[in-house]
C-alpha cells in the first residue's frame, strides 16, 4: 500500500466495486418493477453477450495500446451509460433503458476485464505480485458485502436512478484515480513487444492460443476453472436458494449465506497472498477442491448448518483466484498477457450461465442430488489430474515467493 500506482489502481477500483454491488443489489427491483422474469433473462444476456464478442479482441487490444488507457475508456464508458439512463429514467427506468445500461456496462467489462490484471502487474515489483493480489481479491470481497447494503439503502431513499447515477459516479471515480497512474514504460514492455504491436488483431489472438497450448500449464488451468465453474460454482448460486426455500428456512439464512462466502472468500484472498506457495499451481488445486466438498454438503447436510458451511467453502474456493492471477501475471511474458488474460475470462463468462441452466433443469427435474454428486466426484478428479500435471510442478521465482 506504499506504492502510489498500486495505491491509485486498487483505490479507484475499491469505489467502483461497491458501485457494482450497488447495481447488483438493485438490478432484479429495478427490472421486475418495470417488466417480468423474460425481461430480466434479457437483461442478463444484454450483459453477457458484448463480453463474449469482444473480450478475446480487447485481450488483443489490451498488448497493443496502453492498459491504463483502456482500463480509464471502459470506466469512462460504463459511467456515461449509467448516468445518461440515470437522467433519462426520471426515477423509474424502463425495460429497455435497462438493456441499454446491462449493454453499456457489459460493453466496458469486455475491455475492462483482459486489461486490469495485466495493469496491475505493472504496478508492484515481482516481490509484492502476491500480496497486491491478495489485497485486491480482499477488497473485492469487502466491497461485495458494503456494495448491497448501500444499494438497497440508496434504492429506498431515493430510487433507482439514484442507485444507477451513484453506480456511474464510482465509475468515473475509478476512472479519475487510474488517470493519475505512472508507470515506467520500461517495466511493462518486454523487447519481443514490437512484433506483436505490429500483428493484425486476429493473428495476435491465434499467437496467443498456440502459446497456450505448447505452454503445458495453462490447459489443465483452463480445464480444471471450467470444470469448477460449470459443475459447481455455476449450479451453486441456483441451488442455495432452493435449498433455503426447500427446507423452508428463514430467509434471513440465505442473506447469511452470502456474507459468509464474501467473508470467507476475503479471509482466504489475504491468507493466500501474505502466504504463496512455490508452486501455486498445486495449492490452487487444493484450494479449488473446496469447491465440490461445497456442492455436496450443501445439497446432502440439511438445515441452517448445511448452508453456511457450503457457503463458507465456497468462499474458500474463490481466493483461489488470487493464485490463479499470480500464476498468470508471474509465467505469462507480459506482450501475450492480455490475450491469455482474455481466454480465461471467457472460461467462466461461458460456464458459469450455462451451470446456472443446467442447475434449474435438474432441479425441475428432480435430479439435482445425483446430478451434484456426480459432478462433485468429476471435479475432485480433475483436481487430481491437476495435481500430476505440470501446472503442480511449475516453480515462481524466488523474488516472487520471499
């Protein structure tokens, strides 16, 4: 927290966090106000889709020009677009305005998401990679339990333009703070950048994908992330209100269950950046495989307890994308960063919604026991094939782990 850049970087985007938790918060009484469970679905998927078309082109973009930059446009997007509906909702938005907005924000996390960790490696020394990370990962979590609490207040007083024009505002705050970024361009180029900033776009992404491939580490990292995602962390946020409801809990125990994975998940991201290990890639498994043991207490272990418990470890199994970044800004040379960036985003932007269906099918179904049993055991297995392979092997510097 001594270094200005990391200071400035991580500052801003504590403020837009909490701004996003505002909208979190507010988005479904904002969309059933105005429409139906169809509308909301088209919410969801304006959000969605601009990331998956433009994510692997902004990963692209994001070795090309300057990160700060591109970090500062998509702050700078996203604001415009929240304050431009805040104005033209006059307290009650409509549909389509809220598409308009999911279609904005979503937009700007495109080219947000392939730059940030990148730009953040750029802004510590190699000794301090994992504590900044650690750091970051804890003022996410931190920020996902004050964001709701401040959006239901903001939406209660003042409605949903208020919620939409304070989300805007930490937009433009974080875009302020990354403005006043310094960095040495020196740091951040490597000499071989010059041929790649002078690829076309396509080519750029095909380099990086034959970089993933022949680099034996990344593949079973995508594997095992997708894995997680699409059997457990997806079907899971379907699930534990099911199970509360099911079991006809109070539902103050489900607005407990999501304070005890935000706690547990910034517990984690703290523990794991004071503490990396020297393989990262084998402590990753083993912090991933808190994931399944989630799933299965949380649909097998009835009551209070049972829900708690799962979303504690599954809070656990999210710090663990402290070490996945670690892994990416340490062993990725930094002219593919983005690009290799851009194809883990786009693990999860395409597995976590397709967990979510799959998750209400087989609970319609009545199948969501079996169906999650086995998932859990198939993910248990990838954490073992993990731990054989090279990823659990690879080695960080000594300056990175002291």
């Amino acid at each position: 927290m001594r270094l200005r850049n990391f200071r400035l970087l991580l500052g801003g985007q504590a403020v837009s966090r909490v701004g996003n938790g505002v909208y979190e918060a507010t988005l479904g009484l904002m969309v059933f106000s105005a429409g139906s469970a169809i509308a909301m679905s088209a919410v969801l998927v304006a959000f969605v889709a601009p990331q998956l078309a433009f994510t692997v082109k902004a990963g692209v973009l994001s070795d090309r020009v300057d990160r700060r930059r591109l970090v500062i446009a998509a702050d700078v997007i996203a604001a415009l677009v929240a304050v431009g509906v805040a104005v033209l909702a006059h307290g009650n938005p409509n549909v389509e305005l809220l598409i308009v907005l999911s279609l904005g924000i979503g937009t700007a996390a495109a080219l947000f998401n392939p730059a940030y960790g990148p730009l953040l490696s750029n802004t510590v020394p190699g000794e301090q990679l994992a504590r900044a990370n650690g750091i970051d990962a804890a003022v996410t979590n931190a920020a996902s339990l004050a964001g709701p609490a401040l959006g239901g207040w903001l939406y209660a007083v003042g409605g949903a333009s208020l919620a939409i024009g304070a989300n805007g505002a930490s937009f433009l705050a974080a875009a302020a703070c990354s403005s006043l970024l310094r960095l040495d361009p020196n740091r951040k180029r490597q000499p071989a950048d010059a041929a790649v900033e002078d690829a076309p776009p396509d080519p750029g992404s095909a380099a990086a994908w034959r970089w993933i491939r022949t680099s034996g580490w990344v593949p079973p990292l995508l594997v095992l992330a997708l894995l997680m995602n699409l059997l457990v962390l997806g079907p899971f946020f379907v699930v534990l209100p099911w199970r509360v409801t099911d079991q006809h809990l109070p539902a103050i125990v489900l607005g407990m269950a999501v304070s005890v994975q935000a706690g547990a998940a910034l517990l984690g991201s703290i523990v794991l950046g004071r503490r990396p290990s020297a393989r990262p890639g084998r402590r990753f498994a083993a912090v991933a495989a808190a994931f399944p043991a989630a799933i299965v207490v949380l649909l097998f272990v009835d009551g209070a307890l049972g829900v708690l418990l799962a979303a504690a470890l599954v809070g656990l199994g999210m710090a663990a994308g402290v070490l996945e970044n670690l892994m990416l800004q340490t062993w990725v040379p930094d002219h593919l960063r983005g690009r290799v960036y851009s194809f883990d985003v786009l693990v999860s932007l395409g597995s976590i919604p397709a967990g979510y269906l799959s998750a209400g099918i087989l609970i319609s179904g009545g199948v969501a026991r079996a169906a999650g049993l086995i998932g859990a055991v198939v993910c248990l297995l990838a954490v073992l094939g993990v731990a054989a392979s090279r990823l659990a092997h690879q080695r960080l510097a000594t300056d990175v782990t002291t």
